[in-house]
C-alpha cells in the first residue's frame, strides 16, 4: 500500500462520526459544567450523556462525556477544553479503550409479578435486579451498555413501564495511569 493510500484511508476515517467518550480531569467548581458545555453549544455539537463525579483525588472531578462526532471535531473540542482554567486534562477516547456502564431504573406495577414468574425470570435472564418493591410498584434496576438496557425496557413495556430513566456513561480508560501521578506530572510541567 502506498502513501497516498494510507493518507486517503486516515482521512475517510477522521471525517466519520462516531460516538467518542471524553474524560476530563477538572477542579470541582461551580459553573464549570456551564463553561464545558458552552464549547460543545457553539460546535453545534450535540451532546449524547454527561457524568459528573468525583474522583480518588480530593477536589478533582471527572467529566464523561460522550458525543457523535468526526475524529477532527472531537480533538477541537478537547483542545478547546484544555484551555479552561480548571481543567487539568481532557482525553479523547475511542469505545474500544475504555470500561464504561450505565445503570437504568424501570418502574413497573406490582400486579406484574403477582401473575406467575415469567416477569421474575425476564429480570433475572437480563441481568438485572429486583431494587425496591412497593404496594403499587416495583422498581428494576440494571447495569450495562446503552443497548441492553433498551433491550430490557423493550422487553418490560408490554408488562406496563410506569417510568424509565437511564444514567448517562460512567467510564474508565484501560491504560494504568494513576490519576495522581498524571495530575503530579503534569503540575511539575508547568
């Protein structure tokens, strides 16, 4: 293969969107997600789910963030975000290099579970778990990737869903940087 081939193909795979998850190491301040949010806003990028928690490092927050984008539009937005006063670091990731869940909640009536065991043996057979169970309803809860848990409201809806909510991306790199060391690292380059 030729150089200008390897160019045509890098090229062709930098202007397809895909789904990129973001991880950005910040300071926890208020207003900061407004600032971060702004940079996407202005890009008329659309932002698919965003997480926001703390990490093993006191005072440092980790946004996830994942967006549909091109590879070039992905890398701008970073950048952009690295210029952000409180912002240590932000990454760019692909889904292959990453751990990441999400949990959902289903709420469904009670009576669903009082007619034999085929509901009981839906949850079980997806993963899932039992969470509270009230006089009138009972709530599921499951963890995975985006897919499965629409799969199991999908699966629930003819039972009667009275409510569904899905976290947004919680996510991990595989590499076995430790988030202190990189933050040490990086405040004794500058």
């Amino acid at each position: 293969m030729n150089n200008t081939k390897i160019k045509e193909d890098m090229t062709a795979a930098d202007q397809e969107v895909r789904s990129f998850n973001l991880s950005i190491l910040t300071e926890n301040k208020s207003g900061l997600l407004n600032a971060v949010t702004i940079i996407f806003t202005r890009r008329k990028i659309n932002i698919e789910s965003i997480n926001v928690s703390e990490t093993e490092v006191e005072g440092v927050s980790r946004y996830t963030i994942v967006i549909r984008a091109t590879r070039s539009q992905a890398e701008k937005v970073v950048k952009r975000i690295r210029k952000l006063i409180e912002v240590f670091w932000a990454f760019v990731y692909e889904n292959d290099e990453i751990f990441y869940q999400e949990i959902a909640l289903y709420k469904v009536p009670t009576k669903v579970f009082l007619h034999g065991n085929k509901a009981e043996q839906l949850v079980r057979n997806n993963g899932a778990r039992i969470l509270v169970i009230e006089e009138d309803f009972i709530i599921i809860e499951k963890t995975g990737h985006q897919q499965e848990t629409k799969d199991l409201l999908e699966k629930l809806k003819p039972y009667g869903v009275l409510e569904f909510v899905r976290s947004g991306r919680i996510a991990i790199s595989k590499s076995v940087r430790r988030t202190d060391l990189f933050l040490k690292e990086l405040h004794n380059q500058y």
